[in-house]
C-alpha cells in the first residue's frame, strides 16, 4: 500500500513507441496526507514573523530574486539559496542547499549538500527563521488563532513598559523580545520624587498566558504604586508586601522573581533587594568593571512569612546598570553549547563607555553568538546610565 494515500488517483499519462504503449499513474504534486495534513515553512522572525508558506513534492526554491519561488529581501540571502520538498513517508521533507554563499542552517547546523527537514525542525537563511510544519487546515486554524491571541497578549504586555528617558541626569534604554510563546517577564520604572528613581525587572515561573497575566497583575501594582502600607522607597519593605498578596497558594502555583532598586540623586546612592533573582551588575564608565548587585532572599510567593533584606552601593558618575531576565542567558550558542550567566558577563563588560543604546548593543551581541532560531524564554533587558 502506498504512503501516500492523498497522491491518488493521479493523472493518467501514456507514453509509445514503434512497439508498445505503456501506460503509467502520475501523482499529483501534493502531500496531502488522509486527514489532509500538509507541509508548511511557518516564519518565527525576519521580514514577516507568522507567514506561512505552504510546499508539497514541487521542489520550492527560496532565495534573494527570480527564479526562486519565495522570496526574501534579505541581502544576507543568495538569489537562489536552498530548496524544500516533501518527500518519502507522510510529514517527512527536505531541505538542499543551492549553493548559497552565507550558508543554509538547520537546527543550527549547516546544511551540507540535502538534509533530512523533520516536523518541528528550524530552519535559517540568513536573517529569516522558519519552522517546519505538517498539519491539517483545522491544526492551521487553531494555531492562526492562538497565535493571533498571543500576539494581542504580547502587544498588551509591551505597551505597559516604560518610555525610554533619552535626556537628563538619568537614562534608559531597554529590549524586549518575547519567545515564541507568551512569556512571564515585565519590567518598568518611575520617579518617587523630584529626587529618587526606581527601577525593576520580575520574572514569573512558566509561560503562556497564566503566567503574562501574572506579570501584568505584578507590573500594575508597582506601576501605580498601591500596595498598601508601603515605602516604595524601601526595597526589602516592597518585596515583603508583594510577598504578602501574591502567595502562590493563592495564584495558581505561580511564584516570581524580582529585582527593585531605588536611586537617590542626592546622595547617589542605590538601595536594592533581589528575590530569587540573579544580580544584577553596575558598569563602572572608566574601567567597564562589573559588580554584581544581589540580596539573599527567597522568590516572591514561596513562603508567606519570609522576611526580606536591602543591600546598598554608591553610583559613581557615568556608571550603568544593566537588569535582565535569565532569558537573555539562558540559550544555547552555535555549536549547540548551553550558556550560563558566566558566559554572558564578558560581553557585558565590552558595552562600549558612552553608547546611547547599550541594551541594544548588548541584545545584538549576544544574538550573533546564539543558535538560530526562536527564542525558549523572553528577552528582557533594562539599561540605566547614572550621569
């Protein structure tokens, strides 16, 4: 029996010559399988971020210009640069290289020549990524629907961060690329007074749509500064009232971590609390030294009783301060290496002293080191520069 269930009846086609005539059963060029699943290259980023591009058993050629049959305006991308077509058994495809000049990546590696284009597979040409797809129309539907919702959830979370302050005696600058799916990250910060600014950056356990509703619940308490009873200028007495109303006993088994900070201008002095958060690190303008910035305190909503501790620096003139979430350390590199914190703080050190958007420059650099493709976590980055 064939694999292929979907490929017939085909077209009936008769060949002859002076002696015989043979006649053959020619499949329609589809990969349709019985519950009409068929083959997609699904965009996760470039150009056009949820694009879907169907493909059946007709080799279809993505490059640069014409003669392909997809085109990217990509100038990292050859004019013909690789092929896709299904093949063999049901939800198996291909993928061959044309001879492109930057290369085709599959899952991170190097396409040499054809590779085998599994389900679920992820494939880069140049600045364009896409995921391999085999689903039914029913399957597209659905996924085109939640995609449409998390986009709407996405769109909702980033347009409750903060402006970019790009003048005065403090400054910021930020990134914030969610994964894939809706992640659990927010950050934001506010002046207490003419005097003090606060800054922070919460990262709630788990993804999708739970945990971004967490994140936006915690973002707008601190946003419109109303929990009850509290300093905001007090760092330890923020984490402990959040601590209070956010149990996880009472939120689904949800529990965040965070780190809130306040500067004074007149003193230039940072009072900050961390919980169950990594540092974050102060930039030093003159040398790029790091110092890390850490409380020992447990994560928000794991124990109703925990008592929480501040910890204080002085800022010197033209230092930053970098807040991230682990997602910005938490990839893996181009030869498939898992990074760590570790691997994360040399290019911290390299932001360059004076730049006008060092969370954008620390972003790129460390996307050029990490493995195509989408992201497993969100990428959160706030940047302040003390002047």
């Amino acid at each position: 029996m064939s694999d292929h269930p979907a490929d017939t009846p085909g077209d009936t086609e008769f060949a002859s010559d002076d002696r015989t005539t043979v006649m053959k059963v020619v499949a329609r060029p589809t990969v349709r399988a019985l519950d009409g699943r068929e083959h997609y290259l699904v965009q996760v980023q470039g150009n056009e971020p949820g694009r879907r591009i169907l493909f059946g058993r007709q080799p279809l050629r993505l490059g640069r210009r014409a003669p392909a049959d997809v085109l990217l305006g990509d100038a990292e991308v050859s004019g013909l640069h690789c092929e896709v077509v299904a093949r063999g058994s049901v939800g198996d495809a291909l993928v061959t290289d044309l001879g492109s000049t930057n290369g085709t990546f599959l899952n991170g590696r190097r396409v040499q020549g054809s590779m085998r284009l599994a389900q679920g597979m992820v494939l880069q040409l140049g600045r364009q990524v896409f995921v391999h797809e085999f689903r039914s129309p029913a399957e597209v539907a659905q996924a085109e629907e939640l995609a449409h919702d998390l986009d709407k959830a996405s769109r909702y979370v980033q347009s409750l961060l903060p402006a970019r302050l790009n003048h005065g005696p403090l400054r910021t600058d930020w990134c914030f690329q969610p994964s894939t799916q809706l992640g659990g990250d927010a950050f934001g910060h506010f002046m207490l007074d003419e005097h003090r600014f606060a800054g922070y950056l919460i990262d709630v356990s788990g993804h999708g749509a739970g945990a971004a509703m967490h994140s936006v619940s915690v973002m707008n308490v601190l946003r419109q500064r109303v929990l009850p009873d509290t300093d905001f200028g007090d760092p330890a007495q923020v984490l402990a009232r959040l601590n209070a109303i956010f149990p996880m006993d009472s939120h689904d088994g949800m529990m965040f971590s965070i780190w809130y900070g306040v500067f004074d201008r007149r003193d230039r002095r940072l009072r900050y609390a961390s919980g169950g958060h990594h540092p974050a690190y102060l930039q030093a303008a003159d040398s790029g030294a790091l110092t890390p910035l850490k409380t020992r305190n447990l994560v928000i909503g794991a124990m109703p009783d925990a008592v929480f501790g501040a910890a204080d620096v002085i800022v010197p003139p033209g230092a930053r301060l970098f807040l991230f979430s682990d997602g910005v350390f938490e990839l893996h590199d181009r030869d498939g290496r898992a990074w760590s914190l570790a691997d994360l703080l040399p290019l911290l050190a390299q932001v360059p002293a004076g730049h006008e958007a060092p969370a954008h420059w620390l972003q790129q650099a460390v996307m050029a080191q990490a493995r195509p493709g989408p992201l497993a976590d969100d990428f959160s980055l706030l940047a302040v520069t003390f002047l």
